[in-house]
C-alpha cells in the first residue's frame, strides 16, 4: 500500500508561524494575532467560510518573505518603506505549492492600499477583499501596545484606523472592524497569551492528505524558504536531500525509506526559519551569542516536525543531523547507542554538503578535501565511519548527484530573485 501522511493544516500552519515568530521577541505571536484579528473581521463582513479558511492561512505566514530581522521589525511600523518586498517574495515561495496559491495571492497584496477604489485592481488583475483584509488587520495588530493593557488603547487604535478608510483601507471592512472592536472580548482575546487554543477554536482548517511525492514538494518547497534567505546557503538542503538520499539507496534501504530520506533533507533546517538572515549570512564569524542562536534551529526542526502526524521517522532523521557519535552534538546529545542509521546518513550527508559549499566564514573547498575532513571526524568518532566510508566508496556517483541538484537549485535561486528584484521598487 502506498504511504500516505495526514496533514493537520492548522497544525502545520500554527508551527510555521510560531518559528517564522521566534526571530524576535518583538514579533513574538504576529501571525497567529493577525490570523485571529483577519477571521474576525472576515466573519464580522460576512465572507463565506471558505474564504475565511484562506483568509486565516495567509494570515499565518503572510511575513514569511521577510528574511531579514531588519525586514520584520521595519514591518511594524504603522507606515514602512517597500512593504511590498516581502509580500512579493511570500508570494513567489507559496504560489508554486496547488495547495498554497490562493493564500499567495492574498499575500501578494497584503500592503497595497485601497487608494479610493484604486486598489480594488492591479495592473488589470484584481485583487482579492481577503487581501484588504489582511492589511487591515496586520496593521490593527502593529498598533497594539503590548507594555500596556489592551483595553485601554481600543478606542485610540480604532480612531486611527478609522482615519485611514478610504485611504489604506476598504470603508466597508472599517466598518466590519469597528463592530468588532466595540466587543471587549475580541481585544482579550486577541492579546491573549492562549491565542494557539483561541485560534483553534475559531479556524477550523481540514486536514489534507499528501502521498510521498506530495509531502516531497512540500518539503522542497520550505527547503527553498530556508535556503533562499542567503545566497551561502542557497543550495544546500537540496544537495543534502540528493546526498542524503543517494547513500540511503547505498546502504539498502527501501526506495520509500530512501524518499523520506530525501524529504528529511530537505525539511533538516526548517527551524532556521527563526533565525534571521543577519546571523546566517554574516560576513564573520558569529559571536557566542549568535552562534548559540543558531544551533538552536536543530531543536526547532524536531519540534516543528512534531507537530506534524506521521512524520515520525522523518522528524528523527531530519533534527539529528547535528548529533554526533561521541555526544559532541547537539540539541540532545545523543551518541552512539542512540543515534539511527538515518541519523548518521543524514549527519554525514550534512558535514559534506557544507563544507563543499562557499560560505561568508570558511574557504570552499573540494569535494576531495571535504572528503578528508570527514576521514578524520571519523577517524574520532565524531561521524558514523562506516557510512563515511559507502560515501568514499561511491564518492563519484554521490558527488556528481549533489552538484547536478545544488546547479539546478542555484538557477531556480537566481531566477526568483530576478523576477523579485525588477519588481521590488514600488509594485506588490
Ligand atoms: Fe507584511
Ligand atoms: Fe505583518
Ligand atoms: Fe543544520
């Protein structure tokens, strides 16, 4: 019988949006408030429950082209400069996944004021309500004061609001909104530390079901949100998937295991998503701080991954590709009693992978003097020497995979940031 996994979409949604949020504690919970705000003004103005659902995903990850922490503070100021880069940079990631595009369009758009009417349409396309929705509910949120309590400021953010219709927003959704907003219940609700119970209560997402070629477009498609955020790491996690999957092949696993092989290769560094493009591009070597941020997104993998049914096996291979054998890993470690075979596959595939790419901090160098360096960190029992040793073995079938995947995720690298940077002046 062929695999399938249960996708539980509010669950998915909810952890990518809380470590899109763990960039900082100034947007701690952004998402998940603009989502609750979002619905509410959307069933307050009627919008059919379906649209609602859309509404409440984009919602969720409508921030997620903003790389850098630079972007999403800037991104809290009532009025910013270019705020449609990351709305479009959003939009170019998700449109490609069938199950995302609806919820693309609404990002694209989720800055564009109303102008009037102006902003009914875009360059002869029109724009969905669920678009003018979003910004106004975003914004809603970028005037809460979270140092103060929240019913104290209800009537202050609401005149502010309400001098913008027209303007920024729809007069009919500041219509919606005020209704809305002369509920106390809303405002608690909304600012409230159980926002993930709330929201669950009042978005009720299906559950998709995605066959093993499914959840691999999936994940290719957060492997380029990840990689993507730096042109270091642009093509890494596809040069793993490939590794990864090609070794699995190798030590004789299943062609549905060597799958999920490649899926968790690219899902391994999902949890850098909370880590900003300032740390994972920067032009030195990282402070301790930073550095102690950044080993942080192995365990934010795992518990993203969690999250998510069946993806047990998936989960394990992927968050422990920083483990080693002799407990020098990290975020758990595990050593060599407790370390899977996929664990270490992935673990070799990982260190190889780096090492051949060209990074701000280290020297590229070639796939022979990578290989050496995995020689010793066997040699010490750091990585698994019997999988470093198949990689030796078919070190040219391995290494030739890995350039023909990372040239391909290089071209699709550079082609999305061609059609983002001649638009990202003035236009969503
Ligand atoms: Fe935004
Ligand atoms: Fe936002
Ligand atoms: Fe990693």
């Amino acid at each position: 019988m062929k695999k399938r996994f249960k996708i539980h979409l509010f669950d998915l949604l909810m952890s990518l949006s809380n470590a899109v949020d763990l960039v900082s504690p100034v947007v701690a919970n952004h998402h998940k408030r603009v989502a609750y705000i979002a619905q509410g003004i959307g069933s307050q103005f009627g919008l059919p429950t379906a649209e609602q659902h859309q509404l409440a995903m984009a919602a969720a990850l409508h921030d997620i082209g903003a790389f850098s922490l630079q972007e999403r503070t800037d991104s809290l100021q009532f009025e910013m400069e270019n705020p449609h880069r990351h709305a479009r940079l959003g939009y170019l990631f998700l449109k490609r996944f069938d199950l995302f595009s609806n919820m693309a369009t609404l990002i694209r758009y989720h800055h564009l004021d109303w102008a009037d009417g102006l902003g009914a349409a875009w360059e002869g396309e029109a724009v969905p309500m669920g678009s003018h929705l979003l910004h106004l509910a975003d914004r809603v949120d970028t005037l809460i004061d979270r140092e103060r309590n929240i019913l104290g400021q209800a009537r202050e953010i609401c005149r502010k609001i309400e001098e913008h219709a027209g303007s920024l927003f729809v007069p009919k959704l500041v219509g919606a909104f005020k209704n809305l907003a002369a509920r106390e219940y809303f405002w608690l609700d909304a600012t409230a530390p159980s926002i993930d119970q709330i929201l669950s209560r009042s978005v009720r997402l299906p559950t998709i079901e995605l066959d093993l070629d499914g959840l691999l477009s999936l994940a290719q498609l957060f492997a380029h949100i990840i990689d993507f955020k730096s042109p270091f790491t642009s093509t890494h996690s596809s040069g793993l998937a490939v590794t990864a999957g090609t070794l699995a092949e190798f030590v004789g696993f299943s062609p549905t295991e060597c799958q999920q092989m490649r899926i968790a290769g690219y899902l391994h560094d999902l949890g850098k998503l909370a880590i900003p493009a300032e740390i994972l591009q920067k032009p030195a070597s990282l402070t301790e701080e930073e550095f102690a941020l950044m080993r942080s997104h192995a365990l934010h993998t795992r518990r993203i991954l969690e999250s998510i049914s069946d993806l047990d096996t998936i989960n394990d291979w992927a968050s422990s590709h920083h483990e080693r054998l002799d407990g020098q890993g990290y975020p758990f470690h595990e050593g060599d009693q407790d370390l899977s075979l996929g664990a270490r596959i992935m673990a070799v595939s990982d260190v190889f992978t780096a090492l051949t790419e060209e990074r701000p901090y280290q020297e590229t160098m070639t796939s022979h003097e990578a290989l050496q360096v995995l020689q010793r960190l066997a040699d010490r029992l750091a990585l698994d020497p019997k999988m470093v040793s198949l990689l030796s073995l078919h070190f040219e079938e391995v290494d030739s995979r890995r350039k023909e995947a990372q040239d391909a995720s290089w071209q699709e690298y550079q082609r999305i940031m061609q059609i983002w940077g001649d638009a990202k002046r003035s236009s969503p």
